[in-house]
C-alpha cells in the first residue's frame, strides 16, 4: 500500500504569539507588556486546528446576497458560513473592533495591532469589518448624539450577528462607503447628493461603487449636502424600526478577500445624520482612514508572517538531495531573505501603532507622515513574499489544500484598500510639506543608529527631504521607499538580533534586490535569521 513519506507534520496547534519571537519583542518594547497574557491566549485560541479549519471554511463557502423575499419584498441580507461568525466572535471577544477605545490605556493600540496582526493570518476577511469599526470612532465622536447611542454598542464585546435595529442588539459593526464608479479615489467627484428634512436628518440618493462589509450596523458615507461633500452616518434600519433604503445590487467577486461582502449599492432616500460639520466631509472622514491604513500595514505585515512560518516549516521537515531544505545554502538565502523583509514590516508596524497610543506633538507627525508610507511599501512588497513563500512549497503550495494560494491572493488588497499607492506616496509629500516639524521629527527617528550604512542612507534621505525638488511627483515612489527603509532599517539596528540587521542593511540599503529574494550577500548568519523566524 501506498505510504506517505517526506512530506511535514500539520502546523498545528501552534500559539501564533509565543511562537514568534518578533512580535513578542515589539509588543514589549513599544509598552503592551501587560497585554502579553491575553495575546498569549489569543495566538493559542488562533493556532487550534479547529480554529485554523474556520478560514478554510468561511474561504470555501463565500457569502450569499438576498435581495427579495420569494413574495417580492426587500430583503438587502448577506448570510455568511457558520466559520465566518465563528471568527468574528473571537475577534470581538479579543476586542480588535474597538479595545483600545473602550479601555484606553498606555500600549492599548499597540496590544490590538498585535491581535489583529494574529487574528489576519488565519482569516483576514474578518477583519474589513474590524478595521472599519476601530476607525470609526474618533470620527463618530464628532457627533455627540450618535456617539452616546452608538459607542456603548461598538464597544461591547458580545457578538451580535443577528440583522435587526440597533437598539434591539447588544453589539455594532461600522462599515463604510466613500468610493463611486466615476471617481474611485477622487471623492470629490461623487454625486450621491443628501436631502435635509424637517427633522434635521437626511435623506440620500445615489450609489457607492463599494460598500465594505454591507452586513455592518450603519455606516459612514459621503455625499453632496448644501455646503459640499459631507459626511452621515448611515443605519441599516431607520429609527422607525423599518429597514433602511441601502438596496444592495451585488456581491463583487474579488480575486481574495473572498470570506469577506463587499458589495455594490444604490442609496433610494435612505435615512441618514450629518457627522460633523457640512461641506467637510472629507477631512473627516480622512481621520478614519488613518487607523484603517494603520490596518493595512498590520496586516499585510502579518500575511508575510503567515507565509514566513509556512515556508520555514516546510522546509524545516522536507528533504530534496538527502538534506533538508532548511539546510541547503541557496535555500537557506531564500528563507532568511523572507524572513527579514517579514520582521522589517513587523517592527515598523508595531512602532506606528504605538504612536497612535501617543498624543504628544512627535508622535501625531509621526503617525501623519509614516502611515501612508508604512501602507505604500509594506504592502507593495507583500505579494513578493507571498509568492517566493508558495515557491519554496512547490507544487503543494500552489494547491488550495495549502493556505499560500489564498495569501496570494489576499496579498494585493491591502495595497488597493483605503488609497492605492500613487495617492499614499502623494500623501506623504503633502505631510512632509504641511506638517510643521516633519523633517525633524524623521531625522530624530534615524539618530543614534551606530550603522555606517545606515547613517550613509540617512544622510542622503535627509538631503533629499531637504531639497526644492523633494514635491517631485514622478520622484515620489522612490522617495517613499527611502523612507521606509531607514525606519526599518533604524528599528532592527536598535531592536533586533545583529543578524538579522545586518542583513537588512546589506541588501536594503547597499544594493537594489528587486522583486526576487534570496539574493543575500556572503558572510550573513543565515541560519540564526531562519532559526528566528521559525514558529516555535
């Protein structure tokens, strides 16, 4: 009979959070210490193979759109699989919709990522709705009124799937709509147009080309008021308890995210309340958008992880020539490559959420300055990762038995979602250019490395930023990119093992390695970087 030999044992149970040495350290460093019993419980509760199953599942059995009722009447449901609710429940109950709002405290922000950044290499279709959420709050709290009604739902921890008015549940998802078919991301081009009535409330008519996560309580959206593009807050039911005219025309079939609604809509006079004030609606919908980039970064950061642990876990057991991959030299370069590029992404991601713990003057330019830019490169280089990761696989990580198939696929997403990478790249000239103190505040971030190679690459970034040519826009990828090399590069000097920085610098910021990996230069630790990107 036919035996199955030199194939690896499943990856599982494993704890996603002690089992990786990187995200311990930063959760550590940037002061979530008091979160690591609960991440702990987090990563072991995410690692069951029961719970890894989940993904597969909500993956396999995609939602469902139903429009009418058999008699005709409006419905506007989406029913997902019993793993899609399984997944949102412990995702609540870990509080990555809103924790660091309901029990604000030093690290908070720091602590969700840290989940978020576990929860997303199972599933990350769950987690469009969770980034939503998170984000929604600050924006929500300029509407005292819906804030007294709404937060107490968004923070409960109890996970409420049932479709029915608000004040019948015991918990809230946010969704959100901005983008439409004319303009994409040029918003000021939208034309759903908002109505007020006698009772100060609108009424909006039009269409959103995307609508995330339709299943959500309410939602934020824009539209054209009197005094210009504003933004509402937008129930699924109306405060008579009658479903809300959001008529969901389809379910868009995406290359990934597949787990995951997102849908396109017409708005018919649907009820609606104005958030803030009239005509600025884009500014204040931008400071959502703030956390939901932050979300980008997480979690593409945490796809390359999930890919990193995949490969090295293969070929930690799998042996080609009588040797196990891990120990053949070229293969070796490939894992170690990945490996720093994964805890690259990791520590610059922590480091960006600790500054949305912060609130002093250095940590806000921080954040408006590196958040675009964490987005356009993390995010850009995750499909890389993904891809050389289902390479080292082989033929068994090109088959949807592997989860590498629908890392692959999730990869490009985050780098789309929440402004693509032209408008990141020409959003950080603007901060760079508007923000008072930015340069300095980089400058700072870069100081003290103690790496020749790194002071070198820093200097030339600082005389860049100085330059009158620095608002090149054909220049601004390029510009970015620098960017965020430094900060890497500065992080794993400070933080991580002299290996894996060392390798960082070596091929980061002395030579152009292009889309490939293992391209490594000679006299590396190799085997201490894979060693530390294994799951333990």
């Amino acid at each position: 009979m036919f035996e199955v030999q030199n194939q690896p044992p499943p990856l599982e149970p494993y704890n996603l959070f002690t089992g990786d040495a990187c995200l311990r350290e930063a959760v550590k460093r940037e002061r979530a210490s008091w979160a690591e019993t609960e991440l702990t419980a987090l990563g072991q509760t995410l690692g069951r193979p029961e719970t890894i199953q989940l993904g597969f599942d909500a993956n396999t059995n995609t939602p469902k759109l139903r429009t009418l009722d058999r008699y005709g009447h409006r419905l506007d449901e989406v029913e997902f699989h019993p793993a899609w609710h399984a997944l949102m429940d412990i995702a609540l109950k870990a509080g990555l919709h809103s924790g660091p709002w309901a029990k604000p405290q030093a690290g908070a922000h720091v602590t969700r990522a840290a989940g978020f950044y576990l929860l997303n290499q199972i599933e990350s279709g769950v987690c469009c709705p969770l980034a939503m959420t998170y984000g929604s709050v600050p924006t929500l709290r300029r509407a005292p009124a819906i804030a007294a009604e709404w937060l107490p739902r968004i923070f409960a921890r109890d996970y409420d799937r049932r479709f029915r008015p608000a004040q019948e549940k015991t918990a809230a998802l946010i969704g959100m709509g901005l983008t439409e078919n004319q303009g994409g991301s040029d918003l000021r081009t939208n034309t759903t147009r908002a109505e007020r009535v006698a009772d100060g409330s609108f009424r909006l008519t039009g269409h959103k080309w995307f609508l995330s996560a339709p299943m959500c309580d309410a939602f934020l959206v824009l539209a054209l008021a009197g005094k210009g593009l504003s933004c509402f807050f937008m129930p699924r039911w109306t405060p008579s308890g009658e479903r809300n005219a959001i008529h969901i025309l389809r379910l868009k079939d995406k290359l990934g995210n597949r787990s995951n609604a997102s849908s396109e809509v017409e708005f018919d006079g649907a009820y609606a309340q104005l958030v803030g004030e009239e005509g600025r609606g884009i500014p204040i919908i931008i400071e959502m958008a703030g956390y939901t980039r932050l979300d980008c970064a997480v979690g593409s950061s945490s796809l390359m992880r999930q890919a990193v642990t995949q490969a090295v876990h293969h070929a930690s057991h799998r042996t080609a020539f009588q040797r196990r991959l891990i120990d053949q030299p070229l293969m070796s370069n490939v894992l170690a490559d990945l490996a720093v590029e994964c805890e690259a992404a990791t520590v610059l991601s922590m480091r960006l959420a600790r500054a949305y713990d912060e609130s002093d003057e250095t940590s806000q330019v921080f954040r408006r300055v590196v958040t675009p830019a964490a987005k356009f490169w993390i995010c850009k280089r995750t499909p890389y990762v993904a891809f050389e990761a289902m390479e080292v696989l082989g033929g068994s990580g090109y088959i949807e038995e592997s989860v590498l198939p629908r890392l692959y696929r999730e990869a490009p997403v985050n780098s789309i979602w929440e402004g693509s990478g032209n408008v990141m790249c020409l959003d950080v000239l603007r901060a760079i250019e508007r923000t008072p103190h930015a340069v300095e505040v980089l400058r700072h971030e870069l100081a003290d490395a103690g790496d020749a190679r790194l002071e070198n690459f820093a200097e030339r970034l600082a005389q860049r930023l100085r330059s009158p040519d620095r608002n090149d826009e054909t220049q601004a990828r390029a510009l970015v990119r620098e960017l965020v090399l430094a900060l890497q590069a500065a992080l794993l000097v400070k933080h991580s093992p002299p290996a894996v920085a060392d390798a960082f610098c070596a091929s980061r910021l002395t030579a152009e390695s292009g889309g490939a990996f293992g391209l490594l230069p000679r006299g590396l630790d190799l085997a201490a970087i894979v060693d530390r990107a294994a799951p333990k």
